[in-house]
C-alpha cells in the first residue's frame, strides 16, 4: 500500500519575511502619505510635495534597510554567541549536557526513562542542534537573517510609498491632501487585512488597527503642516 507524504506548511515559517515585509509596507504608505498629506496643508506647491514625498521614500527605504539590518544582525550576533557557548559547554561537560536536555523533555511531560533515551538519540545524531533548538529556542525556521530582513523592509516600503506619489500624480490640486489620505487608508486596510490573512489571524482587527493609527498619523500631520502653512 502507498502512502502520500504528509507535508505541512506552518505561519512560522513566514515569520522572518513577513514581519519585515508587512512593517515595510505599512511604513511606506503610511510615512509617505502623512508627510505628503502635511506639505500639502501648508499650501505648498505640487513640486515642492513632489519632492519632499520622493526623498520621503528614499530615506524611509534607506532607514528601513538599515535599521532591519542592524537589528537583526545583533539578534544574530547573540545566536551565534549562544552557540559558540552552547559547543564550549558540550566539549567541557557532555554528561551534564544529557542530563540537561533530559531535564527539559522531563518538564515538557516524557517519562524520565523515555526523556533520556531522547536526549541520548538526538544528541548521538547533533547535540548542537538538539541543545540548539530545545534549550535556546534557535531553530532553522526562526533564525535571524539580516540581508533578508534588509531586502524585504527596504523593497516593501517602496512598494507602500509609491501608493501615496501615484494618487499625489492624479489627484486635483484642490483635493490633494483629501485624495491622498482617503486611498492611503484603504490601501493600509487592505494590507492589514492581507497580513492577518497571511499570518492567519482575524482580518477585521487587523484592518481596524492599522486605518485607526493611519488616521490618526495623517490628522496631526495635516494639523502640523496647516499651523505651520499659516505661519509662515
């Protein structure tokens, strides 16, 4: 009799891109739109929020990349130490190791007979992994990837700021502010929505937590970019 293959694909697997994915997007329609939103309340020309809005989204990629980067890099310098330790405590105390890793399947809820004879066969195979994954929590599913993080933040965030220049390309010069900041909107709801699908959460808190700290972003730099419009 033949058996299929069972394959499963869990939202953990996602977690590394789609974190840096999701809050690049975010970032970008909604930095973008409140700074294009802002200059166009104090009266500004439609050049002058041209301009500010694509050095918006060269700095916010930039700043996004870099600080991803940054970020993750220091959560992978803290594995890394992690492990180096972790391969140091193996060569010096590897008995003490067994009964380590033993103890933690024991709290997990084995036999202690059974939690031994785990500990001993995952650790015969890599006792690195094995201490890796169930004393540290380090897993291949959840480690830290910089360049990755970097790559997806600065892209995404470009993608997300290039939503607000394009209404910005099209709107009437007498609704400017109003068009950009009602499509920016729906553009974060739809990307709330999409990520709780994604991560398989519930879509309507999703939409309702992003357009409700849009709004908000959006209102006090209009409210900014209008005092400051009259003043000068």
């Amino acid at each position: 009799m033949r058996h299929s293959r069972h394959i499963e694909n869990h939202r953990t697997q996602r977690i590394g891109w789609l974190r840096a994915a999701v809050l690049g997007a975010n970032d970008g329609v909604l930095s973008t739109s409140s700074l294009v939103v802002g200059v166009a309340a104090a009266h500004a020309a439609r050049a002058s929020i041209w301009i500010a809005g694509a050095a918006g989204l060269v700095a916010g990629a930039m700043s996004m990349a870099a600080g991803e980067y940054v970020s993750v890099s220091s959560q992978a310098d803290t594995e890394r130490a992690d492990l180096e330790k972790e391969r140091e405590e193996l060569k010096a105390d590897d008995s003490g190791e067994h009964q380590e890793l033993a103890r933690i399947y024991i709290q997990r809820g084995l036999d202690p007979s059974l939690a031994k004879l785990v500990a001993e066969q995952l650790m015969a195979k890599d006792a690195l992994s094995a201490h890796a994954r169930d004393e540290l929590g380090i897993s291949e599913t959840v480690t830290a990837r910089p360049l990755q993080a970097a790559l997806a933040s600065a892209a995404t965030f470009s993608v997300g700021a290039a939503m607000p220049l394009l209404i910005l390309a099209i709107a009437p010069a007498s609704h400017l502010g109003i068009f950009v900041a009602g499509t920016s909107l729906v553009f974060l709801a739809i990307l709330g929505g999409m990520a709780a699908r994604t991560g398989d959460a519930p879509m309507m808190a999703g939409i309702v937590r992003v357009t409700f700290w849009g709004a908000l972003a959006m209102g006090l730099t209009s409210v900014v970019g209008a005092v400051f419009g009259t003043v000068v």
